[in-house]
C-alpha cells in the first residue's frame, strides 16, 4: 500500500495528536501519583504519632495501675512485698496487656502460687486505678464495693488492708463504702 505524501502528513499529524495526548495523560497520572505519595507520607507520619502517643499513654497508664496496685500488696504484705507490672505486646496486630505479679524479682503464677487474699488486694488495687484512669472531673468519686477483701485472713492483714482503703481513699478523693465480712 502506497501513501500519498499529504496522507503521510495527515497519519503523522494524527500520531503527533495522539503522542501529546497520551503524554498529558501521563503528566496528569504522575501528578496524580506524586499527590497519592506525599498523602501516603503523611498519613505514615500521622501513624507514628499515633504510635508514640499510643505507647505514652500505654506507659502511663501501666504506671498507675502498676503503682497502686504494687503499693496496696505492699501495705497489705509488707514482709513480704509484691511487685505488679503491666506489660503492653503487639500480636497478631492487636495490642495484648499482659499483667505480671513478682514477688522478692521471682515472677509468680498468681493463680498457682498466691492466696484468695493476694487477689482480693489485687482486685482492691485494680478498682481503684481503673476507676481513677477512667472517672471525669465531674464524676462522682465514690466507689462501692461487696466484701472486698473475703479471702484475706489473719487480724493484721484485714486490719492493714481497710487501712490500705482508708489511705487510698484519703490519697485519691474517693469515698469508699464497703460491706464488710464479720
């Protein structure tokens, strides 16, 4: 097939129109593209802040549980003191907390090696950090609990322990109302 010389110029004409087209096309798709990445680096930088708050807020709070209940056990067993930490783990893309009782730097299996009245003080101490972490200004502070401490045994440790609520009480504005076993 033969082609005129004005049919050449024509079909190149066409090529030329159809070569700036597509390259507007793609100019347009690389501004597109180059937009979609500084989105992408700025949704990754808004991730880590995310992140780094996350974890503050997760050390914070692991601080407080940690600290009051740490310090209940220890009024309720001074001879014999506890240490309760709060450790925050990534699994399967979720964040597990993973509570740990040590006593004397040995961990413990709470449920294997401590009595019912470790966990009532435990408990005790949970409440009232998780209550605290959780109350508004405008919240109410009074914190009601049944029989907190009924496996607790032994005259001293029950005294030391309503004393323990007595203090905590005092330390964080709360009004504690409490039944008490006999």
């Amino acid at each position: 097939m033969t082609m005129t010389v004005a049919q050449m110029r024509e079909r190149a004409g066409t090529i030329r129109q159809n070569y700036a087209s597509s390259r507007r096309e793609v100019e347009g798709g690389q501004t597109l593209l180059a937009g979609w990445h500084e989105r992408r680096k700025t949704a990754e930088a808004g991730a880590e802040v995310v992140s780094i708050a996350a974890q503050a807020a997760q050390e914070r709070f692991g601080g407080i549980v940690a600290g009051v209940v740490t310090e209940c056990l220890n009024s309720v067993y001074p001879a014999n003191p506890y240490e309760f930490k709060i450790e925050f783990r990534e699994s399967a893309g979720k964040t597990v907390v993973d509570t740990l009782l040590y006593r004397d730097g040995e961990p413990l299996d709470p449920m294997a090696s401590t009595g019912g009245g470790v966990w009532n003080v435990l408990a005790f101490g949970l409440r009232v950090s998780l209550f605290l972490l959780t109350a508004r200004d405008d919240t109410r502070r009074l914190l009601v609990l049944d029989e907190p401490f009924h496996f607790l045994h032994g005259a001293e440790k029950i005294k030391r322990a309503y004393e323990t609520m007595e203090a905590v009480g005092k330390r964080f504005g709360l009004t504690i109302f409490c039944a008490r076993q006999h």
